[in-house]
C-alpha cells in the first residue's frame, strides 16, 4: 500500500519538463531528483516527501528516450506516478527503474493537487482519501509487479538467475 500527498500537473508533461536537457551531463540520481521539475514547479523539490505521488494528465513523459526522468521522479521521493497516459517509452523506462506507475483516467482527472490517497498497486485501487472517492486502475501482470518489487529491470534479472 502506497500512501502519499498528490503533486498534479497537466497533460504532455515532456522529459526536458521533468528533469532540463541542460542536467543530462550526470547520471547520479541524487543530482537528477535536485532538479525534477524546476522548470515547472519550482517548489516541487522543497516540498515533496518521501512516498508523495504524482498525478499527470495525458501523455505524461512526452520526448526523449531519456531514463533520466523516471530516475529524477524515483530519486527525489516519488512512490508513484498516476496519469491519463504515458508516452509509451517513459512507460516502458519507468518500469525498468523500479518507478510504479498506473494509468486511470478517472483518477488523473478527479484528484487534486495536494489531495492525500493511499493505493494498492497489487490491486489496482486508488483511494483518495481526501474526497472519500475510489478508481480502479488496470493492475500490472505478476512479472511488471516483480520487476517494480525488484527496484528494477536489472535487480530482477539478477534475482531470477540466481534463482535458476
């Protein structure tokens, strides 16, 4: 159960809006999460805590290819990431990092920013505690979730041929 205080944000937020092209030089997720989003929102890194969760609207992490924004995302805090819809490579990067994301519409456009939810991923349901509401978002299949549990791609590679 992930529990957290929502950070909203609208539709086609882009990689260049979650971390700046001009912090690329450096693959350190510490130095990354210092700059998530300070071409938004430049209170986001002085207010966000540990397990806040992130609301976007459609098409969230629009752009490059770049890992650096799921990294940005995982290091400054975030548990996890809500949207209408990805843009399907930071769909794809995201679960590689270990970065849980969910895509419900209904959600992305009931909560509000600062609204405090709690969320089963397992399951797919989405509190928000706030509003006394519920959505229900489309679970991962058993392997993404073991991906995500693993904190990523390569961890659970390792775990499984260990395994073996």
């Amino acid at each position: 159960m992930i529990t957290g205080k929502v950070f909203k944000y609208k539709d086609n937020i882009d990689t260049d809006l979650i971390i700046p092209a001009r912090y690329l030089n450096t693959d350190d997720p510490k130095e990354l999460a210092s700059h998530c989003f300070e071409d938004l929102d430049k209170e986001f890194i002085s207010s966000v805590k540990p397990g806040d969760i992130i609301v976007g609207g459609k098409n969230f992490g629009c752009g490059s290819s770049r890992e650096h924004a799921p990294i940005a995302i995982k290091a400054a805090g975030i548990s996890l990431v809500i949207a209408h819809s990805y843009a399907r490579i930071f769909y794809r990067n995201a679960i590689n990092i270990g970065l849980p994301i969910m895509e419900c519409e209904e959600a992305a456009v009931d909560i509000d920013e600062g609204d405090k939810i709690t969320v089963d991923i397992g399951l797919g349901i989405i509190n928000n505690i706030t509003k006394n509401k519920s959505y229900h978002a489309t679970p991962f299949p058993q392997f993404m979730q073991s991906i995500i549990n693993s904190q990523g791609l390569i961890n659970y590679i390792k775990r499984e041929t260990n395994n073996e």
